[in-house]
C-alpha cells in the first residue's frame, strides 16, 4: 500500500475506511475544513482517472464531467455504506475540485493555443471540455470568483449545479439549505453572472 | 444606470450583498407582492430600482452558463427534474 490510501491506484478498489470516509464524518462537525481537506484528494483522483481513461481509450469517447465525478466516487468510497448526506459532501468538494481541474486544463490550452513556446497540455482534457467551450469555461469561472466575494453560497450552488451536475434538491443536500434557499441562490446567480458575462463582451 | 456599472467592484461589494439579500427576499413572496416587499424593506429607492431589474432580467436559456452546463453534461433541463443516480433519496424540504 502507498502512504496515501486514498489516492486511488486501484481501480475499483474501496477506501471507504481511509481518510476520505474520516473527513466526510468530520465534516458534520466542521463542514467547511471538512471539505477543503477533501477538495485537493478529489481534484489528484479526477486527474488520474482523466489520465488513464485518456490513455485506455479512443479520442471521441464520451468522458464527461459528471461521470468523472462518479468515477472518483467510486475510487474513494466505492461501496462502502456512508450516510446520503455524506455522499452529497463528497459531490460538493467534487464539484469545486473539478472546477479546478478544469479551469487548469483550460488555462493550459488556451496559453498553448496562443504560442509563446508553452508547452502541450499535460492532461489532454478535450473529451470533456472542447475548445468551443473554452472561453466559456474561463469566463464563467472568472464571474464565478467575483460572486464568491460577495455571495460565496450561490457561488457554492453554481459550482455543483455546473461542476457536478447536480440537480436543486441535491444541491441542497449537499450544502446543508433547503431546497427553496438553493433554488433562490441560483436564481441570483444567473441573474448575476448573466450580467457580468454579458459585461465582458 | 444599468446594474452593470455599480457591480462587480470591491466598493461595492457590501451593496451587492444587500441587493442579493434583497433580490431574494423578493424571491421568496410572491410575484404581485414583491413590489410591497420592496417599498417596505428597502428604504433607498436607488437601490430598490436596481433590485427590480435584476427581478426582471430573465436569465438567458442560453447562455453561457446553459452551454457550460449541456458541454459538461450537466442539462439544466435534465437538472430541474430527474435527481442523478447518485442521489437517489430526496429528503422532504425542511
């Protein structure tokens, strides 16, 4: 075994005893420390799945954000029994650790795509994000950073609504609000990074 | 003035809480009440102003935020209704 359990080599293999099971209990005591603790474990096991299912596979293949997440579900918790509430834990720091596997791959194209002697991207993300959607991608990420400053909960809604696809009621589930808080959250964040996207162009 | 000029800024930031704060207060009530909702708990009229055009600015269908969501295969369709498979159980609302 390596000095990380939970850094899933193994496929298929469950950690559900390790240090991801662990934080997802804590977090009921402390959500937020919780769940940035598991923020950084999530974001290296969605790039290792990203890496070899790239590498398995034929380009064109349908890899996307959502079954990444679940992916990853399943490399850390596999069937282990947690709580519901503790699996809508784990798909919020899903959410903002594929966030940031993301916006680094599109931050990485994009500098490539332009030259200037940077080198490929290292984790070919392509399946999952197509150059189409880069800017989109970047600039929602950017409205994204400025509601966190002034509205970090519907900035948390957007993250799992976009990032992980998840639906109102799972949302707020996994953000501890009820459903009509989440849905309201959203609605302003829309509103708001509409705004601020409409802004930019 | 447009909601575009006075957001997005750290001088402004303690304004946008109260219009979000605001905004979704007005959510909350029901469409034809909102106006009342406003009159009462939002004393500066400038302010109030700006928080009914967020009201009536209908969010895009699509705009950048549906074609992230349709690219990342997260629909938004989709999202509204059936709950993923990962979360099965819905709890009642509290």
């Amino acid at each position: 075994m390596t000095a990380h359990p939970d850094s899933a080599s193994v496929p298929g293999q469950s950690h559900g005893d390790g240090e991801v099971t662990a934080l997802l209990r804590r977090a009921h005591v402390n959500r937020r420390e919780s769940l940035d603790a598991l923020v950084p474990i999530v974001y290296d096991t969605l790039r290792r799945i990203a890496r070899q299912q790239l590498a398995g596979e034929r380009r064109g293949h349908t890899l996307t954000a959502t079954a990444l997440a679940h992916e990853a579900y399943m490399r850390l918790i596999g069937l282990t029994r947690i709580e519901w509430r503790d699996r809508a834990h784990f798909f919020a720091a899903a959410a903002g650790a594929m966030r940031r596997v993301l916006i680094d791959y599109a931050s990485a194209r994009n500098a490539h795509k332009r030259g200037g002697g940077a080198n490929p991207v290292e984790l070919d993300l392509d399946g999952i994000v197509a150059d189409d959607h880069l800017e989109d991608l970047l600039a929602v990420h950017q409205a994204l950073a400025l509601l966190e400053t002034v509205h970090a909960s519907a900035a948390r809604v957007v993250e799992c609504r976009v990032f992980a696809g998840m639906t109102i009621e799972e949302a707020a589930v996994a953000l501890d609000l009820s459903p009509a808080t989440v849905k309201r959250h959203w609605e302003l964040a829309r509103v708001w990074l509409g705004m601020h996207l409409k802004a930019e162009r | 003035m447009t909601p575009e000029s006075t957001v997005g800024t750290t001088t402004t930031a303690a304004r946008w809480e109260r219009m979000a704060a605001l905004f979704e207060g007005a959510l909350a009530v029901p469409a034809a009440e909102r106006d009342a909702y406003l009159r009462e708990h939002c004393p500066d009229p400038k302010v109030a102003a700006e928080v009914r055009l967020l009201l009536a600015s209908p969010a895009e269908a699509a705009g950048p935020i549906e074609r992230l969501m349709a690219a990342l295969g997260s629909p938004a369709e989709r999202a509204w209704r059936a709950p993923a498979p990962y979360l099965r159980f819905v709890p009642q609302p509290r």
